[in-house]
C-alpha cells in the first residue's frame, strides 16, 4: 500500500464519518444504487467489498438480508475500515486491491462501488487479477462508477468508465449488464455507469 493514498483516505474518512459518528453521503445516488443492486440475490451470498468507504451500501443490504450474508469490506483507509466495524458491525481488513488477503474463489458477489476509478492506471491489472482470483466460478463483479467528475483530489482519482471494462474482460470476467443512469440533486445531476460481470 502507498502511504499518500492511506493519508489522503484517511482524510477523506474524516471528513465523511467525523468525530460525533455522523457521516455525510450522497443519499440521492445510494437509492439508485441500492435499487439496481436488488436485482441480485444476496441471501446467503459471500460478498467482498472493495473500497468500502463508510459501508451504507452494505449496511442497508446486510439490514434487508437480516444479516444472512457473510460480508468482508476492504479499504485503503484504516479509519474507514474501523467506522464500518464499529458503526455496521461488518468484517473490514485494511488492504488494497492488488493485495486481498482471502484464499481463492471464495466471494459469490464482490462489490466495486465508487472504488475502481480510484486505482492507479498502472496496477488495476494486477488488481484485476486479484479480484479475479478470489471470485468463486460463476460469481458476480457488481461496479459502479462515476462518469462525471468526482470532485477527489485528481491526484487520486483516474478515469474509468465502459472502456476500461475490457481490462477486466481480459482477466476472464464477461460483462452480463451495463447500464448509464442518473442521479437528480438539489442543483445538480450526476451520471454513474452500473455494471455487471461474472466469472
């Protein structure tokens, strides 16, 4: 893990989930989210998050599920993965992407929800290796992404959208689904791409 990338999250974190426990978020874009991410079964599922930021997405899922669903979130920032601990009661470890220390084919569902965008360019392959090995065959690779600015500190934030897809079709994954769609806010739409892989 490169220590800029933790201080900067870190900070993030900070600012995100503050010290009262209180947490800002876009709640306009987690409806949209969380009602394409119904589609899927979750019920008894094995779900790796990666990037998991201060864990709502889960949270809601794991309430809907009434908790019958094995859940582990990663994050770059410990803060972040402390708060989801905490706060939601999931199972977080502090690792980055290209590093998740898991066996094998052990996820049915990984999430990539806002996160991919903020890998570098030069380590997603191997990135996408790691997500690759540690999907069960037949598991699903659920991503969200911005596809306007984010408003992260450029300096760790990197385009992804539909195009870069193929990288991790050139892992092995099949992309099953991608849909745009867009979040209406108090003065100001944003656009997202959702997609779907499997193993």
């Amino acid at each position: 893990m490169r220590s800029a990338e933790i201080a900067y999250w870190n900070e993030v974190a900070e600012s995100r989930t503050g010290k009262t426990g209180d947490f800002r978020d876009n709640i306009w874009k987690r409806q949209g989210l969380i009602r394409r991410l119904l589609d899927y079964n979750w019920i008894g599922e094995c779900v790796l998050e990666v990037g998991v930021g201060h864990g709502l997405t889960a949270a809601v899922i794991n309430l809907m599920v009434l908790g019958q669903m094995d859940y582990l979130g990663t994050d770059l920032s410990d803060q972040f993965c402390n708060y989801v601990s905490t706060r939601w009661k999931l199972k977080t470890v502090h690792t980055d992407v290209r590093s998740i220390p898991v066996d094998d084919e052990q996820f049915s569902r990984i999430l990539c929800l806002d996160s991919l965008e903020h890998v570098r360019p030069e380590d997603r392959e191997q990135g996408y290796k790691e997500i690759y090995r540690v999907a069960e065959k037949n598991g699903l690779l659920l991503i969200n992404m911005p596809l306007d600015e984010s408003g992260h500190n450029p300096e760790f934030d990197y385009p992804f959208g539909l195009k870069d897809l193929e990288g991790l079709e050139a892992v092995g994954f099949k992309i099953e689904r991608y849909e745009k769609y867009s979040v209406y806010t108090p003065g100001r739409t944003i656009n997202y791409g959702f997609a779907v892989l499997r193993k």
